[in-house]
C-alpha cells in the first residue's frame, strides 16, 4: 500500500471573516483567562494589526485613511470631521 502526500494547504479555504473573528475572540479570551489584563491584550493586539497594516499598505496617508474609516464605526463624529490625522513633524 503506498500513501500519497497531500499538502494540507492545498484543502484549506480562505478564512471567512466570522472565523478571523471567532479565533481572535479565542486568542482575546486565552490571554486573558491566563491572567493578562484585557485593556493590555486589546491594546498590545491594536498595536501589532497596525504595524502589520503599515508594512503591507506602505504608505502612511494611506493607511491612516483606512484606520480612520474602521474607528468612524465605533466613534460617533460629524461626517466632515476625522479622528485620525496625518501629522507631519515641523521643520524648523
């Protein structure tokens, strides 16, 4: 008998948006029920998804349009008005 070897990456699905969700909330709740304080592990998970934003956007003004557009649904602001804005530092 001879076995024939399959990658297994050739049987996986694309993740549907509800699986990123539900293993992140996974993650979220591991972390947490192993003693780190929640504030820290959604923060120090924003911080790493926007680092690896920037690396595959690279280019800031874009990026900070794409992080405005996700916190516009959580922030509760005028339509002309931006939470994010793209600083630059002066040149003096």
């Amino acid at each position: 008998m001879t076995l024939k070897i399959v990658p297994i990456q050739s049987k996986m699905k694309k993740p549907t948006l509800s699986e990123v969700v539900g293993r992140l909330d996974s993650l979220f709740t591991n972390f947490n029920v192993r003693g780190e304080d929640k504030l820290h592990i959604a923060l120090t998970s924003l911080s790493f998804c926007i680092s690896q934003l920037q690396i595959i956007v690279n280019n800031d003004e874009r990026m900070m349009v794409m992080l405005d557009e996700v916190i516009d649904q959580y922030v509760d602001l005028s339509e002309n008005e931006s939470y994010i804005e793209l600083h630059t530092p002066d040149k003096e």
